[in-house]
C-alpha cells in the first residue's frame, strides 16, 4: 500500500501542479483533499497550457483515476466547465475516469456572495480572500448545515435544499446590506448540475481504501500551502481547511500506516497572495523583477504575488508539520542573473531570543516581533533552463540548492529549472 502526499510548503502556488503531474505518471489514482476552485494548477504537456481549478492534474495521464475527496468544497458550475474544457482539448474527463466524493460540501452562489460581504466588512482587516465561496462553504460545513454532494443523486430534492439554504443566506446578505440570490433561479440551475455531476458521484474512501488494498499508488494533492493551513497557518491570514499531510487523511478518509513519502513542494524563493505577514518580502526592484521573470500573478484572480527572498525557517516549520521526506523545490530558474542571493536562515527578536523554525502559533502580532537573519550567496548569470542533472548547474546554482538542502534538512528530489515537463533538475 501506498499514498504519496504532494503538499505546498510555503503560502500556495509553489508549483505543486507540476509535481503531482510529474508523480501521477506512477499512480493510479490523483486525489484532491482540501480547498475549493480558490486553487489553480497551471501543468503544461506537449506545449500546451491548462488551468485546472478543481479537477486533479492527473487528469492529464490516460491511465490515472481522479477523485475529487471528501474534504474538498466543490463549485458545480466550475466543475462541468473545467469538465468541458478538457473534452475540447481532447483530454478524457467523463465519470469513469474522474469521480467527486458524495461526501464533499457544495459552494452555492450565496456562499460566494456572503463571502465577498463578509470580507468587506472586516474593512482595514480584510484578509484578502478569493471571493469563491470556499469559507462560508467550509463554516456551513462546521455548522451542519451544508449542501453534500451526494444530495445531488436526488436533482428535485436538492433543487429544494439549495432554494431554503440560499433563502437562510439571504437574511445574512440582507444584515450586510449586500443584494440577495433568487432563490428559484438558483435552485433551477444546481438542478441541472446534479443532473449533470450526479454520474461522477462515489463513495472516496471505498475508491482509495480499495486502491491502497490492492497495493496500488495513491497520489494525495494538496492544494494551497502549510502557512495558509487554518490550524497551523498565519492565522487569521489562512484558508479554512487543512492544508497540511494530516489534511490528506481526514480529506480522503485513509489511515497514516498507508502514507509511504510525504513531498513538500517549494519555489527558490517565496511569494504570498493577499494581507498578512512575509518577514522575507522585497518591495524593492528584486522583488519586482522576481514577479515579472516568474510571473507571479494569481491564476485564479490575476493578484500580483508579494515576492520575497527563500526563507528556510518557513521550510523547516513545513518539514516538521508534515513529516517530509522529500523537498521539490521550483522556478529555480527565476532566480538566474541576480548578482546576489539571500537566504533567511533564522529569525531573531529584539531581546535576543532566536528559532529556526517558523512561529505561528502565537499570532501575527507576535510574529511581527521577529525578524529575518540572513545568510548571502553568489548568483549566476547563466541560463539553467537545459539543466537535467545537478552536474549540469553552474557552480553557484548547485551550491544554491546544497545549502537550502542542509539548512532544511530533508534531501531535495526534484529541481524545476523551466514550466515545461521535462524542465526538471532530479538527480
Ligand atoms: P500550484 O498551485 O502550486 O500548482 O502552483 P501554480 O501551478 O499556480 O504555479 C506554478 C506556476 O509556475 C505555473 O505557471 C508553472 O508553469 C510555473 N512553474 C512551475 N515550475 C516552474 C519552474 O521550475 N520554472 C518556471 N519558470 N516556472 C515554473
């Protein structure tokens, strides 16, 4: 038996996309554990370019099941478009290829309403969020009071639950002074998704707990990363699920003797989306160009990422939180033509007190105390996009990730020097 876990090891969009592409040419089955169309996996293959929100990048090997688990909250109206999307590339995306757990929670277009008013109202303390409906989904998860998507097996009976959960929702956007849902329209529409999705509906824990029985490869996908997770992230600054390992095994419903390698997925350097703490940020020109060389807007809304130096206390923090065993680290390419490097390698605070690993139990504001040490490294000028080997990286790129694999302490597998598939740095 055994489940590989991919997990983001830093705020999200680290490339875990392309990772899990390159491991689900081994697996069997691709699952996605946590988060909602708030996630964006850009995978490139045979030159061309696929945004996928919800449906597993596994999706792009013939041979591979998808699933959609349990702790995932899932847009229908997102789903049939990404669904329709790859048919046009050509790409298998019906029920017996990609299957949606009965058990994960439905996003409503009041969800996504509220979550706008909600977020708005916080006014000066907005935590930025993607606006998808993902936490209002997640809360009337929490609240027992969810839509699942199983119910969407009965297409009249759940028409009649979105109608009475969007009027309850409206009563909230009313208070918020925000324009209600039509209650019938939106009941007409879900109608006509679980007409649609119904077919793909399954029992996820019997898919995997067979697939795990049968000593096949599970490959977990995680989607956003260790500091946006709502127990261990930099809270309140966080999504509202699990992003972590453990995130995994209560999303997919499978035990812990099953994880065979857990796989942390890293950029050379960090980036975050929306408000909250980055003790590493640059908001100067190298972070300017670190945005530009590595394109780092959002895929899901096109935000400009705040871009910073690599920071291993936060690296080491996702090591310990999620056991790794392996550390992907991407877009080392970007980094090429800067004359110098730094690496935050611990942090310090005014009376002295030092850690090498993140801080974020204690909250943002005792978090803001702390401040980055860093340690300089020569760059190179050299275009590393050809490298396949790390013989083959000038002697300051191969020195760049020697140190990061010291400081962290967990071997690297995998370099990206390139978006491209095979643009891959792995022995
Ligand atoms: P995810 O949400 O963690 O899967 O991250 P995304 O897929 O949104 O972001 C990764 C972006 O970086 C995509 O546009 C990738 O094509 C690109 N990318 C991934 N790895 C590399 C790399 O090694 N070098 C470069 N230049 N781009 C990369």
């Amino acid at each position: 038996m055994s489940a590989i876990i991919v997990v983001g090891a830093q705020w999200g969009d680290e490339g875990k996309g392309r990772v899990v592409d390159y491991l689900a040419q081994e697996a069997h089955l691709v699952a996605r554990y946590n988060g909602g169309d708030n996630a964006g996996h850009t995978v490139v293959a045979q030159g061309r370019t696929l945004k996928l929100h919800l449906v597993p990048s596994g999706i792009l090997h013939r041979d591979a099941l998808c699933l959609i688990g349990a702790g995932v909250v899932v847009n229908p109206e997102r789903l049939v478009e990404e669904i329709e999307a790859l048919a046009e590339l050509g790409v298998a995306a019906g029920p017996e290829r990609l299957k949606l757990s009965a058990a994960a929670h439905i996003i409503l277009p009041s969800h996504r309403a509220l979550d706008g008013a909600r977020d708005a109202a916080r006014g000066q303390g907005a935590i930025g969020t993607t606006k998808r409906g993902i936490g209002p989904t997640y809360a009337d998860k929490a609240a027992r009071v969810g839509l699942r998507a199983g119910e969407m097996g009965d297409p009249a009976r759940f028409a009649e639950r979105v109608a009475a959960l969007v009027e309850e929702h409206n009563r909230r956007l009313e208070r918020y002074g925000v324009e209600p849902v039509a209650p019938d329209e939106a009941a007409e529409r879900y109608r006509a998704y679980a007409e649609r999705l119904s077919p793909y509906l399954t029992d996820g824990t019997a898919l995997v707990g067979d697939a795990l029985a049968a000593g096949k490869t599970v490959l977990c996908e995680g989607a956003q990363g260790l500091l946006l997770d709502i127990d261990h992230g930099t809270y309140p600054y966080v999504t509202s699920s699990a992003t972590v390992a453990g995130g995994a095994l209560t999303g997919l419903g499978f035990g812990p003797a099953a994880v065979s390698q857990v796989i942390g997925v890293a950029k050379a350097y960090t980036t975050r989306v929306g408000r909250g703490p980055f003790p590493t940020e640059l908001t100067d020109a190298i972070g300017d160009r670190i945005r530009e060389v590595g394109r780092e807007y959002g895929t899901t809304t096109g935000r400009p990422r705040r871009c910073g130096w690599l920071d291993v206390v936060i690296l080491r923090y996702a090591a310990r939180v999620n056991g790794l065993d392996g550390l992907a680290l991407t877009k080392l390419d970007v980094l090429s033509g800067l004359e110098r490097l730094r690496v935050a390698v611990a942090y310090e605070r005014d009376d002295g007190a030092r850690t090498e690993f993140f801080p974020a139990e204690f909250g943002v504001e005792e978090l803001a105390r702390w401040r980055p040490v860093y340690e300089e490294l020569p760059g190179w000028e050299e275009d590393i996009s050809g490298a396949r080997r790390r013989a083959d990286l000038p002697p300051a790129a191969r020195a760049y990730v020697e140190r990061v694999e010291e400081w962290v302490g967990v071997p690297l597998v995998m370099v990206g020097v390139g978006p491209g598939r095979e643009q891959t740095v792995l022995s």
